[in-house]
C-alpha cells in the first residue's frame, strides 16, 4: 500500500525557504528518491519546511533509510535544513491531497485509544460535509497515521483554502461548536 511520508525539517540560520542552493538539493532529492516530493513553507512559522511525497510502502521507506544510500541522498541537506519530525499514512497518490490551493492546513490529532477514537470518528463523521462545503472547490483528504506507537493514536486532515484567512474564519466559526 503507498504511503504518504510528511517530513518537517526546520531551516538553519540565516537560510530562507526561496534560497537557491536549497531547492537545488530539495529537487535532487526529489528526483533520486522518485516520491514526487511537494515542499511547502509553514506560513505561521517561516524557519519551518514540510516535506509530501509518496512511498511505495512502509518497507521501502524503512530500506531507504537503512541503505548506505540514505547518506548520500540526504546528507548534503545536514548544512540547510534541521531534520524536527516524519510521520506516514497510507495514501494512494499525493494528486489527492489539495496541492492547488494556495493554502493548505494540515492538522495532527492525537487521539487516546478506545472510546475516544470512536468519538473522534463520530464527530468527523458529523462535520465532514461541512469541511468540505467550506474548503470549496479544494480536496479534503482525512486517515490515520500508519506508523504511530502502540497504544496511541494520530488522525491526520489535508484541507485546501482559498487564503489564510477563509481558513481562520472557519476554524472560528468551527471552535463556536460543541464537539
């Protein structure tokens, strides 16, 4: 099953997101790996930078960063980027998250097991239609970590806006609700 890697990696001093030489190596990257990488820079925090690309498994991932090739591929980025945290869901292409929208949210819940995964499920379930209708006329893409610790859960939600604000508006709006 093709997994979604989401990388956060955090720019070293004095580097900017647009620097040359970055994403230079970024695209290098991209191109040895063949995940079909996306980069995108966090808007509420500039020095940070995430990663989406697709594995073709869990395994090939996991053999990746096992092989002498990881250091190759990926040590040229020790002196740009801060390596913060990476995290996997399956996920059949990256074509279906909202990568045409000129702002993309992407939120990590963390749910505790049981009941409360239930609930969860329960509220999404609730409110699905209503964060679609207001993500109009891009994706929402929704599912579960695949490579969380036993005993703990994390859902994961990709949703496209048309700007920062229509996002700020409706989470707002969002926050005004019970569940």
């Amino acid at each position: 099953m093709p997994i979604l890697e989401v990388c956060l990696l955090r720019l070293k001093d004095g580097l900017s997101a647009y620097d040359h030489a970055l994403l230079k190596t970024l695209s290098t990257v991209r191109s040895v790996l063949k995940t079909d990488s996306k980069f995108y820079n966090c808007i509420e925090d500039p020095s940070l930078v995430y990663i989406l690309g697709i594995w073709p498994t869990h395994e090939a991932h996991k053999a990746f960063l096992a092989s002498p090739e990881k250091e190759k591929v990926l040590g040229p980025q020790e002196d740009q980027l801060e390596f913060q945290w990476i995290l996997h869901m399956e996920l059949d292409d990256i074509s279906l998250l909202p990568l045409d929208a000129p702002v993309m949210a992407i939120a990590r819940l963390f749910i505790k097991g049981g009941k409360h995964i239930e609930e969860y499920n329960r509220i999404v379930s609730k409110y699905r239609a209503t964060i679609v209708d207001g993500t109009k006329p891009y994706n929402v893409v929704d599912g579960w970590r695949s490579d969380s610790e036993p005993g703990k859960q994390e859902a994961l939600m990709f949703s496209g806006w048309a700007s920062i604000e229509a996002h700020r508006a409706f989470t707002a709006k969002m926050r005004g609700e019970e569940d």
